[in-house]
C-alpha cells in the first residue's frame, strides 16, 4: 500500500488507516443497537455504505475494502437476520457490491487528482526550464554579441586612424598588429563555435594517424606565446627532449587542445603571473598539464567547468572574456582520442590546473611531421605569368584575392556565378582555379569536380583551390580533391594562398629544384 494511495492522510501508517476503517463500521453497529426500532435493515447497510465511503476516501482502498468485508460479516451475523434470511441477503449482497463500487470510484477519483497534480508539476518545471533556457540563450546571443563586437570595435577603430595619414611609422605598426589580432580573434571565436555545433550533432570527426605530441604543444606554445607576451604572462614549458610521445590523433585537433589550454590559463592569469605547462609519459600514457597563478576555479562551478556555455561569472560586469565553449570542446577532442581531462585547484584556492591523458601508441612504426607554418609573404613563390580564375559571390572577396594574387605576378579574372566561371573556363584557359566553396545557384565544390571531368581544349583538367567558410572540411572531400585540389578555411593567409597556388601548378617545386 503506497502512501498515496492514503490521500489526504498520506503519512499515517498502513495498521493506523485499517484501524480507522473499522473504527467506522464498529461506529455504526453500536449505533444500530442503541437506536432501537429507529434504523432498520435497510438503514443500517445505508449507514455502513457510508462508512465504506468515507474509509475509502480518507484511509485508502485498502481500508475501505476491509470495511466493506467487515461489515457484510458482522451484518450477517447479527440474530435480526434470521426473521428475514431472503431480504437481509439481498440487503448484503447489494451493499457489497455498493462498496466496492464507492470504493472503485474513489480511488479512480483520488488517482485522477494525483495524475492532474503530477501534470500540473510536470508543467510548471517544463515552464521553469523553458524560462531558464530562455534566460540561457538571451546571456549567450548576449555574450556572443560582446565577444564579436569587442574585436571589431578595435578594428574599426585602428582603421579609421590608419586611413587618416596621420599616424607615425611605430604607432601604424601597432595598430596593424591590433587589427591582425583582433581578425584572428574573431576567426578563431568563430571556428569554436562551428566546432562546437559538429560536436552537439555527433559530426565533429578526426583526421587520425600516428603524430608525436611533443611537436602539438611546441606549435600550440608558440601560437599563444603573442597573447601572453601582450598580457604581461610568463610561459614556462617543460618538454621531453627525447621522447618522442606519438599518439593515435589529429595533429591539428591536438595542438588545438593545448593552445585552448594555454589560452584560458593566460585569460585567467593576472599581468604578471606565470602560465606553465608540462608533457610527460605516465605507464602508458602522455599526461599534458597545464597550470596557472590565477585565483582559481570555485569549488561550486569546478563540476560545471566543461559543461557547454557556461562560466564562472555570466554577468556582463565579468573581467575575462570568451563564449564559454572552449574547454567544454577540450573535453570533447580530448575524449574523441581516447582520453581524458580533469580540473582542479592547485592549492590553497591559487591556481588552477588541467590534466589531459592520451593513450600512447608505442608501436606505431611511422610518425607524421606536424606541418609547418607557413613562410612569411615575401619569400612564398612567384606566380609570374599564371593565369588565375577566382570565383566568388562577394565583391569584397573578389577583389582581395585579385590584388593579393596580381602582387605576386598573376594574371587574374573574377567571376561571380558558376555560369560566369565556366564561360570564362572556355574563353580564357586559366592555369589554375581558385573557387568559394559556396556559390549562387550552384554548389562551388560541384564546380571545382567538374574542372577534372571537363576536357581540356575547354579550359578544364586544371588544378583547383576551393575556399571554404566551415571550420573544418569533411576528410572524404578533403582525399577527394587532393593532390591536383585542395581546400583551404577561410580566412586566408595571402602567403599560404599563394603558396597552394605554387604547389598545385608546379612552381613550388620548381622553385626549389632551382634554388637547390
């Protein structure tokens, strides 16, 4: 017997309900037999009907069935019922089926009552949660709002001064290099937030094979050292010389975990203070740490801190930055190898420190080089005399890739549809085409497969860049377009756009055969 099932009296024991129960039918004999000739048979099953009722609604099914038990035995044991055998039956068997009816009937009342009540529950926390989402996603359109406009408002800002003339050679430098870490910012913001989405629907996938983690975290280091240097932050790192700690992964996904790391720990670092991290081999494992001088994770939130667009302190007043999604994608990539990670404070609430495990993969017989950064502008290689076909739906973008590629020696036409690309396919002869991945009226990457099918007396079987605004590019069309196509995440270097260009016509390679 469920204490519900008691209703209203859900906490008075199950012996306590039974007792109540016959307490009544006990109450309406002794008030039979101190009546006299005032109640009849027929009253007196009327009355223990209504004690059935009332057991039934005030101690529960259970009592009430006992009540009516009770009462047809007793009924029928009584000396009256002998005068009348044939109508005191009828009057039992009549009040017996009276009580199990009252007693059905209440407890399908009482359990249309509990169901309501447990909607009505269920429709309020439904009610709560949406107006916490709603709250959630106003903070978070909030915050994204603030984090893209920041950057912007520098740039802005810097190129109005720029554009003036009026600024000396040193102050010019700096806003250029404010407005180049500014873009950066915003692009990286931007990819996080992609990476983030793949991984909500299962899509965020690994290009693997065997790379050495070392070369990850010295590539990660250096991409984060600017930010720290800018902070007043010192980095110290602690790397295995000779180890060569390869791993089962992506290289670009592993160095994107430690530079995540470094970046919230300088973001969380006073000016001043110390970023410091170490890569060591554990048994089977290479265990990254990354730890800081800040103040430390609160011990409330350290249960939430990988938990998807959440942060310490959401309220705009917050001193650092950021969206919220970075470390809740460490965990992500960090787990899609194979691994894992853990928070804590270092000591005495100073400090805050990260420990990735990856599982290591000591038989693996060969190990990728991580890929190089790529050379500075000046020295990637000439595209003298090659004609290039761009294709892009924003003008903007046409005319930077025109400029860009005619300052290293190219002959450039733009088309801004399919149509008008493929035209110009055939009239022109271009050497090289440099397409978006998304055009008007036609997907570009259909384009850029065509170009291999077509013959080439009509400007076809010519090799392909396509430009791509998605973080990362599905691998299968990534092996797909390679080697004579490749795609390329915007936005683009200059240098390494011309540097593709090279390697897919061949300059590159003859460029070095010269130099060698």
């Amino acid at each position: 017997m469920s204490p519900a099932d008691a209703y209203p009296f859900r906490t008075l024991p199950a012996p306590l309900r039974f007792a109540v129960s016959l307490v009544a039918v006990g109450a309406v004999f002794v008030v039979d037999r101190s009546s006299g000739s005032v109640i009849d048979d027929g009253s007196l099953f009327l009355l223990l009907a209504t004690a059935v009722m009332a057991s039934a609604w005030l101690a529960g099914t259970g009592p009430a069935l006992a009540a009516t038990v009770t009462g047809a035995l007793v009924a029928a044991w009584q000396p009256e019922a002998a005068w009348n055998v044939r109508a005191t039956g009828t009057h039992l068997a009549l009040f017996v089926v009276q009580g199990l009816l009252l007693t059905a009937l209440v407890s399908e009342l009482r359990r249309a009552r509990r169901v309501a009540e447990l909607q009505a529950h269920e429709a309020q926390v439904a009610r709560s949660e949406t107006e916490s989402a709603g709250r959630m996603k106003d903070e978070f359109l909030a915050t994204i709002s603030h984090e893209l406009r920041t950057p912007l408002n520098s740039v802005l800002g810097w190129l109005h001064l720029l554009r003036t003339g009026k600024l000396d050679s040193t102050t010019s430098a700096r806003g250029l290099e404010a407005i180049e870490r500014n873009v950066r910012l915003q692009a990286q913001l931007t990819g996080d937030l992609l990476d983030v989405s793949k991984a909500l629907t299962g899509q965020l996938r690994l290009d693997s094979r065997a790379v050495s983690l070392v070369e990850a975290v010295r590539q990660a280091i250096a991409a984060a050292t600017p930010a720290a240097k800018a902070k007043g932050v010192l980095v110290t790192s602690e790397l295995p010389d000779t180890a060569l700690l390869a791993v089962l992964g992506d290289p670009a996904r592993l160095r994107q975990v430690a530079w995540h790391l470094l970046s919230n720990a300088i973001k969380f670092t006073p000016r001043g203070g110390t970023v410091g991290l170490t890569l060591e081999q554990s048994g089977d494992s290479a265990v990254l740490t990354v730890s800081d001088s800040g103040p430390g994770i609160d011990p409330e939130f350290l249960p939430r801190i990988f938990d998807r667009f959440t942060q310490e302190d959401p309220s705009p007043t917050r001193t650092a930055g950021g969206l919220g999604v970075g470390l809740s994608l460490v965990r992500d990539l960090v787990e899609l190898h194979g691994g894992e990670i853990r928070a804590r404070t270092r000591h005495r609430s100073h400090g805050a420190m990260f420990t990735a495990r990856f599982p290591l993969q000591p038989g693996a017989s060969e190990v990728r080089e991580m890929p190089v950064p790529p050379l500075p502008f000046p020295t990637s290689a000439p595209l003298d005399g090659l004609r290039v076909l761009v294709l892009d739906q924003d003008a903007d973008g046409r005319e930077l890739l025109r400029t860009v590629l005619q300052q290293r020696g190219a002959l450039v036409r733009t088309a801004a549809t399919v149509a008008e690309a493929l035209e110009t396919l055939e009239a022109w002869r271009p050497d090289v085409l440099v397409s978006d991945s998304v055009a008007p009226e036609h997907d570009a990457y259909a384009l850029v497969g065509k170009v291999l099918t077509l013959e080439a007396d009509r400007g076809g079987r010519i090799p392909a860049a396509a430009l791509t605004a998605w973080s990362r590019v599905d691998q299968r069309v990534r092996r797909m377009l390679e080697p004579v196509q490749t795609v390329l995440a915007k936005p683009i270097e200059p240098a390494v756009l011309t540097a593709e260009i090279a390697r897919l016509t061949g300059r590159e390679r003859r460029r070095v055969a010269r130099s060698s």
